[in-house]
C-alpha cells in the first residue's frame, strides 16, 4: 500500500514537471494553411494540422477554424496552441 502510494505521488510530480517544463520559453512557431481537423476518438482532444504539424487545440478554437485558412500558430513544446494568428493575403500593391 505504501509502495502504490508513493508510486502514485512521484508519478504526479513527473506529470507536474513536464507540464511546467511545456509551458516555458522558448515556443515553437508554425505557419501555413489549415489542412485537416481532427478530434481523437479515445483522448477527447481536438487536433489541426498546420503545415503537416499536428497541434492540438481546445473544442471552442476547434469549432472556429476552417479548413484553408493561411495561419501562424505559437504552441509549447509538445505542440499545444498558444496563440493563432490568421494572415491576411493582401492584393499587393498596385
């Protein structure tokens, strides 16, 4: 019983680690069209592919992209957005 329990105990303060160590600096930076969106069956999560870089993102940002947007996405280290910018594709001058 004591062996489960700190089992258990160090097993948190390894998931607190890597969450902590996920969330600094410094941030990866993806840009390019949304290709796909994807929900996983088991894990409840929701993916978007970006440039052919599978970044997760929650259901309310899910919901809102569309499929073709030119976009740059900030994410953590374990590619968890950030941040989305949606770029503009201006006429150019003239």
């Amino acid at each position: 019983m004591l062996v489960t329990l700190l089992a258990r105990i160090m097993s948190g303060l390894r998931h607190l680690v890597w969450s902590m160590n996920d969330v600094l600096p410094p941030y990866r930076t993806v840009e390019g069209y949304l290709e796909t969106k994807a929900r996983g069956m088991d894990s409840g999560k929701h993916f978007i592919w970006v440039a052919s870089t599978r970044i997760e993102v929650d259901a309310e940002t899910f919901d809102l992209l569309i499929v073709g947007e030119n976009m740059r996405v900030m994410c953590t280290r374990s590619y968890r957005a950030i941040n989305i910018d949606r770029l503009i594709q201006g006429s150019g001058p003239g």
